[in-house]
C-alpha cells in the first residue's frame, strides 16, 4: 500500500502547479490527505458515490473521482469544482495516483520475490514466470554482498543505503534484520572478485561516512542466472562467519579468497577435536602464551625466515630460537620445517573454530 506521505506528496505539487485544492479520502468518507479544508461531513455522499456506477460527479461544490487499484476502487478523491479546471485536474490527479499504486505495487513485488529467491523458496518455474512479470532480466549476471554494521541511528541500514546514491535501477536490495542487508548487483563480463572487493570498501567508506561503524560485507562468487543468485548468497553467508572467526579485522571479505578457513569450518566437531589430538598430543594449544602466539604469526607471514622475523620483532634471533625450540619440546612440531608449520598453524585454526562453536552453542 503507498504511504500517505507519498499520496500528500502529490496532491501538494498538483496544488502548487495548477492552485487547485484536492483531497483523498477512504470508501468510508474518513480524510487520507488534504490541501484544502472540507467544510461539512460529506461522509454520506462518497459512501453513496463508492456505491454508485458513476466514474465521476459533481456534489454540493466538489468534483468527485474514483481511483482504482487494478479494478479495486481504493480511494475516493474531491476537487474543489469552483474552478473550471477542475474536472481535467481532478482526472490527472487520479491517473497520477493510480500510476503511484501500480509503480509502490511492483516494488513490493519485487522485494518480495527478491526475499523468496534469496531464501530458496521458489520453484524454478515461478522464479523465470515471476522475473518476467517484474520485467527482471533472467540471464544477467550478478553478485550478492550480504552487508553488517553495528551502530546506533534513527534511519535503518537498508534506508542509509538507499540514500547513498551507489544503487542502480537494476540493482536489488532487501533486509535480513535490523543490522543486516543483502545487496546483490549486476556485473560485467570482465568483471572479477579484485572489483567486488574494491566496490565492497566504497562501500564500506560512504557507509562511514553516515556515522556507520563495525561495518563487515561478505561477497559471493557470481551467479550466471538469477536461478543461482541465493547460492551467492549463501555463499557470502559463509564467507561472513568464516570472517569472523578467522579474520575478525577484516571489512571486505570474498568467499572465493576464504582458502583454508572456509575448509576447516565445513569440518564436523569430532573430526577436529581428533586432529587437534593428533597434533598436539596431551598438550593443551591453551597453554601457549599470547607473545609466542604472536611471535609464531609474525614468523608465519615471514615465510619460516628467522632473522627477518627477530628484526620486525625487535628480538634477537636466539630468543626467537628459544620460543620455536619451546613449541618443539611440548608439540614435537618443528617450526622451522615447512610441514610441521603448516600442521601447526592449521591446528591453532581449527582450536580458533571449535571455540568459536562453543560460544554459538
């Protein structure tokens, strides 16, 4: 249904070009929107005028009217018939606002049907029937970006976006909850995960500048027809919860650039905990202090280089040795070996997903 501030919108700028007052009123003779201030109850007469086959007529120095909603008479409107412009105003007025019901109508539609895609609730007949009814192109190639924000304001994320002025008429956009949107766009053919990423950080920096922080987009990979755009979706589902246990500092993350964390959270919880027995024996990965933790990544990102690893850390090199030979006395896992490390590092990411399933539990 269209909001009566839309419905005010219209009849307020039909007033401003033509100075003719209008109103809008309900079956029952209740007023909707007003210019003009109706002197007497006239709830009696548009009753009787719903009632009657009349399209149009004139009563007691209104002009009535009849607007219909695809064969539905929804609103009854008045125009004040003093003037003799009155009747084609009066017409404009009403194809004006039937024009407004069919346009909120389809964009309802589309929401809708926008929600239903995304959640897998649609046959694929009705998914190519109802595309073409909303004049949505079957074939085009898109993209979902499924977008979070933590923060405290009047208007909604999805309205923040709206008014960012970075949609397209072709685009889609619908609310998972108070916090979260999907926003799923067309692509080009030459386009790859490196634009979706740096079109995910404008994003993430118009929506800052609206005062939105904690912001996180996750990107799906690209859906050739609409009949795969919920598994885009899906997919940036996954690359959001993977993002947040594995890189919980990152803004923009692809689901196709989650490598091994997107594994390991597809792993079953017994499947782990007999990994992590493997690797680590009766040692507890707890137990291992947050300097070696941290020395132990910054020697990872190094690629296993020893001396360029005590440089960054402002550490001489028999410090770094002694925290590796330590790791190597409790796990028998030698940092400096590649396999070992690999193990090691993989290990740390699976303990990292079996606390994060604690939690959600």
């Amino acid at each position: 249904m269209i909001s009566n501030q839309i419905l005010q919108e219209a009849i307020s700028g039909m007033k401003d070009v033509t100075g003719i007052d209008l109103c809008v009123m309900d079956l029952s003779g209740g007023t909707i929107v007003k210019t003009m201030d109706v002197l007497e109850d006239v709830r009696t007469e548009v009753q009787a005028f719903a009632e009657s086959l009349a399209e149009s007529q004139v009563i007691d120095g209104f002009q009535y009217f009849k607007i219909f909603d695809d064969k539905r008479l929804e609103y009854i409107l008045l125009v004040n018939s003093i003037n003799e412009n009155a009747y084609t105003v009066g017409k404009l007025a009403v194809l004006q606002v039937q024009n407004l019901l069919v346009a909120y109508k389809e964009r309802f539609d589309k929401e809708n049907f926008v929600k239903n895609l995304l959640l897998d609730n649609l046959l694929l007949v009705d998914i190519y029937n109802r595309a073409k009814k909303l004049h949505i192109k079957v074939d085009a190639r898109r993209v979902a970006f499924l977008i979070q924000a933590s923060y405290e304001k009047d208007q909604s994320l999805m309205e923040v976006m709206k008014q960012s002025g970075m949609l397209q008429e072709t685009d889609f956009l619908t609310a998972v909850d108070e916090k979260s949107i999907v926003y799923v766009t067309e692509t080009e053919p030459r386009d790859t995960q490196i634009q979706f990423i740096l079109h995910a950080k404008d994003i993430v920096s118009e929506l800052e500048k609206e005062g939105i922080q904690d912001i996180k987009i996750a990107i799906g990979n690209i859906a050739e027809n609409i009949k795969d755009v919920s598994r885009s979706y899906k997919e940036a589902q996954i690359a959001l919860e993977v993002s947040k246990i594995f890189y919980e500092d990152a803004a923009v993350v692809a689901y196709n650039q989650l490598g091994i964390g997107r594994l390991i959270y597809q792993l079953p919880l017994p499947l782990c905990k007999m990994f992590i027995r493997e690797v680590f024996g009766d040692y507890s990965p707890d137990s291992i202090d947050e300097e070696t933790l941290s020395t132990i990544d910054k020697f990872f990102e190094n690629n296993l280089n020893v001396s360029e690893t005590s440089r960054q850390l402002f550490i001489h090199r028999n410090t770094l040795v002694y925290r590796l030979d330590k790791i190597q006395k409790n796990t028998n896992l030698d940092l400096r070996n590649f396999e070992d490390a690999i193990a090691f590092k993989i290990a740390l990411m699976v303990v990292k997903y079996m606390k994060h399933m604690d939690t959600m539990d």
